[in-house]
C-alpha cells in the first residue's frame, strides 16, 4: 500500500494497492423516488413495515401501517418532501456524492450504495457484486450510532442477503466516538458557528438526534438488565453500550463539547421525528423551540447529529418547521449546521474508518 500525499484542503489522499477486489457498500436509510403522494406511499410502507421500526407482530404493524398510517400520511409527507426536493431526493444525491469521493480514495475497492428502503435496493447492489465475481464486501452504514431502527436493521438485511449470495464480510461498527468522526464532526461545527455567528455571540447549540421508542434501548440491551429509564446506565461502564443508542448519542455530544470547549450552559441534547404517542427519547425538540426564546435562547445554532446526510428530517422538520416554531415563539437568529455530507474533512475520516476496519492501518 503507498500513500500520496496532497496538500491539505485542495485534494483528498488516494490509497493504493494491487491485490484483491473487494466491494463496498455504503449502508443510508433510503427515501421515496419522487415526492409523489404514490411513491411516497410504498417507501413508507416498506419502511413502517420493518419489525425493526415498528416492533410489533405482523398482523399489529400490519393493521398500524395499512388501517392508520397509509390512509393519510402519504399526503402529508408527500407536500414535505416536494418542499425539499431537488434534481432527486437530497438523501440520495448526497449519498451519491459521499460514494462517489469514496470511490476516488479507494480505486481498489468496488464502491457502491445502497438503501435499506427504496433504491438502489441492497439486493440489487449485491447482486451486482456477486456478478462482478466479488467475493468479500465491507459494509460502511452511514449511521454513526447504533439504533435497532436504523444501523441494526440496515445491517441485518446487508448481512441477510450476503449470507444469501455466499459472499463474506465486514461490517464496520458505529463510530460515534472514533477520533476522526469525532474531529470532523467538531471542526465542522465550530466552522458553521464562525460563519453564522462571526463575533461569537450565540446563545446556545442544539444537538438533535432523532429519536426511539425507549422500549427499543431495552430491547438492544444485551445484559438484560443495565437499561434504566432514569438514564444513569448511560455513564455507567457497561457491554450495554455498544447497542445503547442514548449512550452513544450522549458520548458524541459531550465528545465534541470536550472539543469545542463549551460551557455546559450553552449547549443541549434533544430529540426529534417522534412518530407515534408511546415512550420516546427525550426532551423533545419541537417543545424544547417553544420554550427557548422564553429562557434567554434566542440565537441558536442546531445540528443534527445523527445524520450523516441531509433528509427530510433536516431539510424540512429541522430547516422549515424547527425554523418557523422557534421564530414564532420570539426567537432571533436561527443557525443552521448542515450535516456533514459529502465534506473532504469527513470524507478523510470516513476512509480512516474504512481502512482500520478493514486491516488496512
């Protein structure tokens, strides 16, 4: 293997060797193929459908999703989606632009995407892979933390049909504390702050994660028993960790504020996209926007940390709907971070990341 070096800021490092070909595969949510009430329809459908998503038997989420989310939500999501969409979904450019710079970095690599809903399909990628006569595959999830929801099913369906097709693999596991995210993700905000804030005078950075049913972090938890609702096992040492999604969540945002040197007044953890009325993460964001203004919070800055890539969960609920609830409420100034996207600096961490899962460093 032979590096080259480049200078910094103006092109990104490209690793080279000369023996197997491996493919891989770049894991994102997914979303419709156009804003289309119809489209819409059948994403949310195989979305909601997911046992990992709604965790009920088959006849309860299948009379949940067909009885009373598909009757009305298409249309409503359907009039969000057209608000944000450009030449394709933003999700699916953006993960095409990530893959694309991937590609670039490792020519030795057979780099692709795929969706966990929606297309391209993971089973038509990996079929694309077996027919290239690639015989192992590093899985790459753009999902810095583990959730059942959205890591956990997206690689169970990966692993699933590349068991199917006798192809061997690696996945790469969250890396919601790994120095390079950690350092892209901190350099990334503290450079949004400076731009939307030039003489530093912020009041407080949101940190937003979507949320999960809490149910779900007891599921996850492979102890059986360290989950408490009080949340104290999220700074207690524990193998629940590593499936432990407010864990993770909590650890990235204190490791950036470490970072960024923030006061802890200044800054706060929220949750946001709760779909249904049963227990979910919290405090929630859409609330938490009412009530800032009223607490001395009147120029904010958000960032939503659990997407690597911009979707309707940033684009609209955070961008528009956040924006119009916080301003509404008396708000002054409403920053918004943008994820870190297809951005060089995360690009050259997320290589790192791929080439130490795959013995590569």
């Amino acid at each position: 293997m032979s590096k080259i070096s480049l200078t910094a800021g103006k092109a990104i490092p490209v690793y080279l060797v000369a023996e197997e070909r491996t493919g891989l595969l770049i894991l994102n949510t997914g979303t419709p193929d156009s804003p289309d009430a119809k489209d819409v329809r059948k994403y949310l459908q195989e979305f909601l459908m997911d046992r990992n998503v709604i965790d009920a038997p088959w006849p309860v989420r299948a009379m949940i999703v067909h009885g009373f989310v598909l009757p009305r939500r298409p249309r409503v999501s359907s009039r969000r989606y057209a608000q944000i969409w450009e030449t394709d979904s933003p999700l699916r450019l953006r993960t095409q632009e990530i893959t694309g710079k991937l590609r670039t970095m490792f020519p030795f690599y057979a780099t692709e995407y795929a969706m966990r809903y929606g297309n391209p399909s993971v089973a038509s990628v990996i079929r694309k892979f077996r027919e290239e006569n690639i015989s192992r595959v590093v899985v790459f999830p753009l999902f810095p933390h583990y959730a059942m929801s959205s890591y956990g099913s997206a690689v169970e369906h990966a692993e699933e049909i590349l068991r199917q097709f006798g192809i061997h693999y690696t996945v790469i596991p969250p890396y919601y504390r790994q120095p390079e995210y950690i350092h892209a993700l901190s350099a990334h905000t503290e450079r949004y702050l400076k731009q939307l804030y030039p003489r530093g005078d912020w009041d407080y950075l949101v940190f937003s994660y979507h949320s999960v049913p809490v149910r779900h972090l007891k599921k996850t938890d492979p102890t059986g028993n360290h989950c408490r609702a009080d949340g104290s096992c999220c700074v207690t040492p524990s193998p629940a960790h590593d499936f432990c999604y407010r864990h993770q969540v909590l650890e990235t945002t204190r490791l950036v504020a470490e970072k960024l040197h923030l006061p802890q007044d200044r800054y706060g953890v929220y949750f946001q996209s709760r779909f249904d009325a049963s227990s979910w993460l919290s405090p929630f964001l859409e609330s938490a926007l009412r009530e800032m203004p009223g607490r001395r919070k009147k120029r904010i800055a958000i960032i939503a940390g659990s997407f690597i890539t911009d979707g309707l969960e940033t684009l609209e609920e955070i961008n528009i709907s956040g924006r119009e609830i916080f301003l509404s409420a008396g708000g002054e100034e409403y920053g918004i971070i943008p994820p870190l996207n297809a951005e060089d600096l995360w690009i050259n961490a997320a290589a790192t990341i791929i080439r130490k899962a795959d013995g590569l460093e």
